[in-house]
C-alpha cells in the first residue's frame, strides 16, 4: 500500500506543480483575479504570491532552514511508510498526502527559494496558499483524526481483553436466575 500512496503523491506533486506554472504564467502578469464575488465583497481570488517563509510566513527567508527541516521529516517519513510498521491503510494515505504537500513546496524552495502560493480565499481573510499546502493540511487533519480513532479502537479492545481475562479467572460476578 505505502508504494502505491507514495505514487499517488506523485501525482499530486504533479498537479501541484501545474497549478503553480499556471499561477507564475497567467496570474503572476495581473497579480489578482477575481472568481467568486457577492455584491462588492470579494470571496475567492487567484493572487500571486512569493512565500520566503512557512506556513503563515512565519520563518521568512530561512530557506536553507526550511529546505533542511522538510528535508529530514520528508526522509522520515517515507522510511517509516516503506518500513511497513504502519499497519493502519488510511494513516499511510495521510501520510502520503503530507509528503505530497512537502515535496511539492521543497521544490518551490530549493527551485525559486521561494514558494508560490495563489489560492487567496477573502471569505475568511486568510492567508494564500497554494495545492501543496492543501495536501498537508488534509494529510495532518487526517493523520489526527485515523489516529486518535484507532487509540480509542485500541483502548476499547485492551478493556474489553482486560474484562474477558477477568471473567475467565473467576472475578467476574456471572448472574444467576435463583
């Protein structure tokens, strides 16, 4: 399954990579352009942006920094997915989704030494990203979620194990119709 993921997030690194040469080559010239508005209130734009930084800018200009640490957690990773210790199908999809989101702006950074971000939603006033950012997000919301679901899985059949061992050794009270 990891080599399976791992080739979709290439796929996804693609993709990523298309909609970024799009951004650079026909929203770069305008800058911004409009897609879903209400009224005078502007919703959903397409605006070019250089990121030297991470995630909300935080980190600007410490692309050797950046391209080092994305680096390292990329490598860890994919060894612990092709390890195959990560029994659980959907947190290696999560996984795969967040080496997709990392090597997709590793690129950008390494390539430009800078990340272009374009998906500007002003519903919400919140910071441009791009399809890579998209991937790790989804990828980190899932992996929280897969795994907080599986230790309740796990801490359900360890008491439900606990309470059978309890039983077969006399401790249990079974009922009785006297």
């Amino acid at each position: 399954m990891a080599y399976i993921s791992l080739a979709v997030a290439a796929v996804l690194v693609g993709i990523d990579q298309f909609t970024k040469w799009l951004a650079v080559n026909y929203i770069k010239p305008q800058r911004s352009i409009n897609l879903i508005s209400f009224g005078d209130k502007e919703w959903l734009n397409l605006t070019y942006q250089e990121n030297t930084g991470a995630a909300f800018s935080i980190l600007r200009d410490k692309q050797l920094f950046l391209i080092i640490l994305t680096s390292i957690v990329l490598l860890g990773v994919i060894i612990l997915m092709l390890s195959k210790r990560i029994k659980n199908n959907a947190i290696i999809w999560s996984f795969a989704l967040i080496v997709a989101g990392g090597v997709g702006n590793l690129i950008d950074r390494v390539v430009n030494n800078y990340v272009v971000d374009f998906i500007d939603v002003r519903i919400i006033n919140f910071a441009v990203f791009n399809f890579a950012d998209i991937c790790a997000v989804v990828g980190t919301a899932l992996l929280i979620v897969f795994y907080i679901a599986d230790e309740i899985k796990n801490s359900k059949a360890k008491k439900d194990k606990e309470n059978k061992t309890e039983e077969n050794n006399g401790k249990g009270t079974p009922a009785t119709d006297e």
